[in-house]
C-alpha cells in the first residue's frame, strides 16, 4: 500500500509534521485497517478560528477541534480511474495538538501521530459514537501506533 499526502495550511506552529512523516502515520494506519491500494489524503492545518469556522458549519459545534475528517466519497467507478484514490480531507489544530500534548503530558509528534492516525480512520468509516465503535477505533489506533513505537496514547501515565 501506498499512501501520498498533500499538506496545505497557514497555521503558525513551533513544529508541524512533514509529508514523509505524515504519509508513514498514515500507512501504518491503512496497514492495521487492513487497506491495501494507493491512496492520496489531504491534510491542512489551520488556527483555532478557522477549526471553529469549520467545526460550526459541519457539525454545528461553536469550537475548535483538534481533528476534523471530511471522507471523500468518491464513486468507485470514478475512483478506480485514478492513480490514488482519495479518501478525503483531514483538518488539524496545531494549537489545539499541542495543547492537549503538554497538558497530557505526551510528545508532540507521538499526539500528531495519533491524532492524523485517528482523523484516517474517520475517513475510512471507522466512528467512536458508540461503545462498540470506540472500542474498534482505539484498538486500530493502538495497533499503528506500536507499529510505529509510539505508546498507547489511552493509558494515563
């Protein structure tokens, strides 16, 4: 499997991921959900208003979110056309990352992995609303990111 990333954003942050670091995430991520192809994601990382903006027209919430997944949903027909299918948009808060990665006390790029990791599995249908849900989600999250040496981001140190 073969994952591209398209980064955009003009969010200013003391560190953001690269295109290589984000497209391993990603790959572990569609290695544990057993998804093989070629895929492209596009990752934009924008500031708290603009996360509010979007969290407010999409789902109704007056805040800013760390991650926000919008699938694609493109037409198999149409899609498998194409060199990598897109499987949609994910949209990251470097303030809001690296918040919740001090007050959490995790690394940085360990919460940026878990949370790009987590905005795929949106994409990919995977939802946490239900106990069941959750349950699936986190194991798969868990999963790429052992892959990846990264500890399990639900333990409470």
């Amino acid at each position: 499997m073969n994952a591209k990333v398209e980064l955009s954003g003009d969010a200013i942050a003391d560190w953001l991921p690269d295109e290589s670091l984000c497209e391993t995430w990603i790959n572990a991520a569609l290695a544990c959900a057993d998804k093989h192809g070629h895929y492209v994601v596009s990752v934009r990382f924008v500031d708290e208003s603009e996360s509010t903006a979007i969290n407010n027209q999409y789902r109704g919430k007056n805040s800013a979110s760390n991650v926000l997944s919008f699938p694609a949903n493109i037409p198999g027909n149409i899609s498998s056309l194409l060199e990598f299918e897109p499987l949609g948009d994910i949209v990251l808060c470097p303030e809001i990352v690296a918040e919740e990665a001090d007050s959490q006390n995790k690394s940085l790029a360990s919460h940026w992995a878990h949370l790009l990791i987590h905005g795929l599995l949106h994409l990919l249908a995977y939802d946490h609303q239900h106990r069941g849900g959750a349950e699936v989600m986190e194991a798969l999250e868990i999963k790429a990111l052992e892959r990846l040496s990264i500890p399990n981001p639900y333990l409470v140190v």
